[in-house]
C-alpha cells in the first residue's frame, strides 16, 4: 500500500498563512492552557517570503475542575478556567484575543474515508477544481439526512476536519498535486474526522461565555502531531499518541497528513485515581507520589525503597505512613499497561496499521511517567519517543515539554491554516458497514 506524494502540501499552497496575532486554547481535563503567538513573514518587504516561525508572547494555564475524560461536565467551572487563563497569557502578551482555535478530545472522534469525484471534462485542473471537490465533501455529508427543520438530531455529529489523503486522474493514482494536469475525471479520498454535535456545542458555549469567538477546532491528537512530528516521520508513518489527564488520542500520519485518527477515554488521571484507591491517600497526594517516585515499570529494588503515604482524614500533624514503593509501582503500571493495550488494539482495528511504520512519538503531560515510553516500546511493539514541541520560539521552560505540544499544534494550524478548506458541517451517522466499505475500497486502490 502506498501513496505518492502529499496532498497536505496543495491544502497549505490554497490557504496563505496568516500573519499577526492568534491565539489558541487547551482545554483538558487536568488544565485549560491559552497561548498567544505572532506570526509573520521571514522577510516582510516581500509578500511571497516564506512565514518565520511564530513567536510565543504571552501563555497562561489554570487547572480545569470543570472537564472529566476531555468532556466538559460543568460549563460555569470551565469558563472560570478559560477566563482566568486567557486573562493571564493577555497580560503577558499585552494583547487583547477575541477568538481562539480550540482543541477537540470530546464527543467521541470518529475517522472514515470518503471517495468524491468531479468531471473535468478533459480540462486543465486549477484551484478552482480542487475547490469544487472539496466542496463536494460537504454536499455528500448533507446528504447523508440533515434532519429537515435544520434541529441536531440525536446521531448528529459535526464535521471538524476533512483532509485529503489521495489524488487520482482518470483512475491514476499517486498524484501529488492535480493542478495544471489534464483530464476526464478528478477523484480523491477525503479524510472526514467528526465529532458528537452535543460536545461540540457545550465547548463552543462555556468559549462563547468568555466572550470570544472560535475560530476553528482542532483534534488534540492532531495538533500534537502537527507542533512534534519532523517531515520524514509524518511522510514515512508514523503513530501519535497523545496522553491527557482524562484521555489519550492517537493519530497515524502517513505521506505529511493525518490519515486515522482515535480517542480513548482513559488518561493520566485515572492512574492517580487507582493510586489514591490502593494506598488511601488524597488524589493531591497521589499525584505527587506518581509524580515523584512512580515508574510505569516496576522493578525488583521497590521492595526495599519506602515512600511517605499520607493517609486520607488524617491529621496534617500525624506521621506519614510508610510504605513499599513497590506497592505504588504495582497500582501504576497494570493501569499504563491497559492503557498502551487499548491503543494497540484500536491500531490494529483501525486497518491502518501498514500506514504507522515502525515509529511512535508519546505527548501529553501522562506521557512524562517514569518509564512509559520503555513500556510503549515493549506493548506496541515499535520505536518510541517522546515529542516536543518544534518550529516555535517562545516557549518558556516550564511550558516546552510533551504536555504543551497540543498548543503548540494548534498555533502551527492556526497560522498554516491546513483545513480552511474544510467546511464544518452537521452529518449524521450513516449506515452501518459504510466506513468498512469505503476502506476496502481505498486498500484495494492502494495496494
């Protein structure tokens, strides 16, 4: 199976990258982080000059009581959360934002593979022709059974990125760019990511509530890839996985573009929660302890370290327990193991494992655990390592590691604008068997 070029690139050639001010917004389970960038062009006397890398001028986070497993449960707490971390990074920045690009790890993601053509005519093809077929994406989605009084219905999910993945002429595959080429029949394959309606519109309501506007969403996983990945991962294959608080996203690149794409409702979280279970001590301090002595893989010299375990209801004032760090090992990694066995296995139902290659890049503040990327490797089975963020200056210390690459993702997209072509739009589920169908079709085209 193979793919001859990348399509990504023509996407970026339509949409001119922006220059000024944007600004972007994290909002995860454990924290909500704005960040405010400016971009400009390398040489601003010319118009053509590639865009310099965006710089960071002002960041500001705050812990998010209102988010469990990358869904918002309480609007009003995590407004509070956005507004108090868009009003710190504005204080840095010296800016004022009135919209933002958000991430997306809620409303269950879903990928699917969707075939579209457009006659040519034996015409040359132009950007107006590419816009066409991306436009037919849209129509074929509404077709689909918007309900007729234009009212989500229950299955009603949201179209949030559509992404080519595939060019073809008159049955030619492997066309990396379609303009200037002639031809009876344009055809490509479109990678359409959508997500529940319902999540979508309770996270545009608790933005809306800081009274800024959004100005596009982003899948987490997504926009960890985009601010990690160097150019010969992303063409060669390669798997991200995006480890949170409250859910851990995976997306495969292949040929520069996301090609598959998955969210797991399980994350850094529930690893303290198990910990604060087995050793009956405060989530606070189970934290800490996972923090400061947990290690994903146990070993046999934990039996003889012990640990302070403060125990819950007790008096500050009261000694710590002391206990094993192996008993704090062996809570961490049965739970970090499920975990790298949940992404194993939806790779493998994916159908997508031939496009992940042998490489996998860990974010996500989960991922900093002591030794998970050495069980990643021994789980999944592939190269590991960790990612941070790349191609943007600014980033203080505190804030340049794995758990800031999905904002520094969303800064790339904000300003590269890969999928201003997409057109959000409500499409419902479809028919059973209609994913499976479009990747048997694409396999046997790929092959």
């Amino acid at each position: 199976m193979s793919f001859d070029g990348g399509t990504g690139s023509v996407i970026r050639k339509l949409a001119k990258p922006r220059t000024g001010t944007v600004a972007v917004l994290d909002i995860g389970t454990s924290k909500v982080c704005c960040l405010i960038a400016r971009a400009g062009r390398a040489n601003l006397d010319d118009h053509n000059a590639p865009a310099a890398q965006p710089r960071v001028i002002g960041a500001g986070h705050q812990v998010c009581k209102g988010v469990r497993n990358g869904t918002i449960v309480d609007v009003e707490a995590a407004a509070d959360a956005i507004r108090r971390a868009v009003h710190m990074a504005e204080q840095i920045a010296q800016e004022t934002i009135n919209s933002v690009t958000v991430n997306l790890s809620a409303g269950a993601p879903r990928s699917e593979i969707l075939g579209v053509d457009v006659d040519i005519g034996g015409q040359e093809i132009d950007e107006g022709d590419l816009r066409r077929i991306f436009q037919q994406t849209r129509t074929l989605q509404q077709g689909n059974g918007t309900p007729a009084n234009g009212m989500p219905g229950a299955n009603e999910r949201e179209l949030i990125h559509s992404i080519p993945v595939g060019f073809a002429i008159d049955g030619q595959q492997g066309i990396a760019d379609p303009r200037g080429m002639f031809g009876q029949k344009l055809s490509v394959n479109m990678h359409l990511v959508s997500a529940s309606s319902n999540a979508v519109r309770t996270i545009r309501a608790a933005v809306q509530r800081c009274h800024l506007e959004i100005d596009g969403f982003v899948l987490s996983p997504y926009a960890a890839g985009l601010a990690t990945l160097v150019e010969d991962e992303s063409d060669l294959g390669v798997t991200v996985v995006d480890m949170g608080g409250g859910t851990t996203g995976l997306a495969i690149f292949y040929d520069g573009e996301m090609v598959f794409a998955d969210t797991i409702p399980v994350g850094g979280n529930h690893v303290t929660s198990d910990v604060a279970r087995g050793l009956s001590t405060s989530l606070a301090h189970a934290e800490r302890l996972k923090t400061l002595h947990g290690n994903a893989i146990a070993a046999q010299t934990d039996e003889h370290e012990l640990i302070d375990v403060p125990q819950v209801g007790e008096d500050e004032h009261n000694p710590p327990q002391q206990l094993p760090r192996s008993l704090l090992n062996g809570i961490i990694q049965p739970r970090m193991e499920e975990t790298f066995e949940l992404v194993r296995s939806r790779l493998d139902d994916s159908g997508f494992a031939p496009f992940a290659g042998r490489r996998v890049v860990l974010t996500g503040g989960a991922s900093q655990l002591q030794g998970a990327r050495d069980l990643a490797a021994r789980i999944l089975d592939k190269q590991v390592r960790m990612g941070r963020p790349l191609r943007i200056r600014g980033l203080a210390e505190a804030i340049a590691g794995p758990a800031f690459a999905t904002g520094a993702g969303l800064i790339a997209h904000a300003i590269e604008n890969p999928s201003s072509l997409t057109m959000p739009s409500p499409v419902h589920q479809g028919e059973p068997g209609r994913l499976t169908g479009r990747l048997g079709q694409w396999f046997r085209e790929h092959f």
